[in-house]
C-alpha cells in the first residue's frame, strides 16, 4: 500500500499564531528600556507578560498609538491645531499584554466613567427641567469626575516619541521594566 501524499488541490492550512521570524516585523522581541521609559521597534509585539505588573498575560490586538511633537500645543487655541495634528502625527502599532486584574481595572474604570457621565448629564437635565438649580453643581461635579476618569482610566500607556523604527512609552509598571533590559 502506497502512503498518500500531500492533496495539490487541497486548500492550504494556515495557523492563526503570529509566525516569529526575522522576515516578520510583528514579532515578539527588541524591546527594551531606558530608565522608566519602554522603547520598542515599530510594529512589535511585547513580552506576553502584563505591562503593568509583569504577571503572564493574554495579548491584545494590536493597538495604535500617536504622537506629534508638544511644540504643536501652541496651537491649540487655533482651529488650525486640530487639521495641523492630522498631518504631523506619527502612528506606531505595538501588541501589549494585559492581565486579567488589570483588565478588569482598566474595564471597570471605562463603565464607571460611563455611569457618572450618564448620572451627570440626567442630574443635569432634571436641574433645569424641574427648575431645580441646585442640581445644577452636583451634575456638572459628576460630568467632570466623569471625564477625568474616561480620560485616565482606561488609559494603558502614553507615547513619549515616534520615530520610523521605534516607539517610546510610559506607564510600565517597574517590575515589567526590571524583566526588560537597560539600553
């Protein structure tokens, strides 16, 4: 009996992993730090260990990243920064990992911002509605509570500076940055 081969016809099987190759620019490697600052080449993925507290994690999907230069904020009080930013940002994708303690921080805090905001604008619209200005303070306390933490909260790291080939990020947690080497 003859062993069967290979079908010519077959369709091809692809793994869904990501492949680490040296052709392959997602894979998972240079990485390093420089004091508390995260520098990685573009795209990357990190180490499968949490940025945070450097415990196994599952990985994201890829995440986007933007900078532009600060010297651009002079323009803020311009319409002109916001067209200008679209033009001069740089946009990096990096693959980070998350634990699950970490991930659910970070999914409470996005559903807590959620919560105030919708108490907030209700507090608000009964303050006015019902005449009862009083309401007044306490919805515009919640809506700012509320916007503070949609913008801190879900927050993982922040971009210091892009380049062609590398990304630098801040709000590692020390024990990921002592698993990393220094540059």
């Amino acid at each position: 009996m003859t062993p069967i081969l290979s079908n010519p016809y077959e369709a091809p099987k692809a793994s869904f992993e990501p492949i680490f190759s040296a052709q392959n620019p997602l894979e998972e490697g240079p990485c390093w730090r420089e004091g508390n600052i995260l520098i990685a080449s573009v795209p990357a993925h990190l180490p499968p260990r949490c940025v945070k507290c450097n415990k196994p994690a599952t990985m994201d999907s890829p995440r986007a990243f933007m900078w532009h230069h600060p010297g651009w904020y002079a323009l803020i009080p311009l319409v002109v920064y916001m067209v200008v930013c679209l033009f001069v940002r740089k946009r990096a994708v990096v693959v980070l990992g998350l634990c699950d303690e970490h991930r659910r921080r970070r999914r409470n805090s996005s559903v807590g911002a959620h919560v105030l905001g919708a108490l907030g604008m209700i507090a608000l619209f009964g303050a006015f509605g019902l005449s009862k200005l009083w309401l007044a303070f306490p919805a515009g306390v919640l809506l700012l509570i509320s916007t503070v933490l949609a913008v801190t909260g879900p927050r993982l790291l922040q971009p210091v500076r892009i380049t062609e080939h590398e990304i630098r990020l801040k709000g590692c947690g020390s024990a990921f940055l002592d698993s990393l080497p220094e540059y």
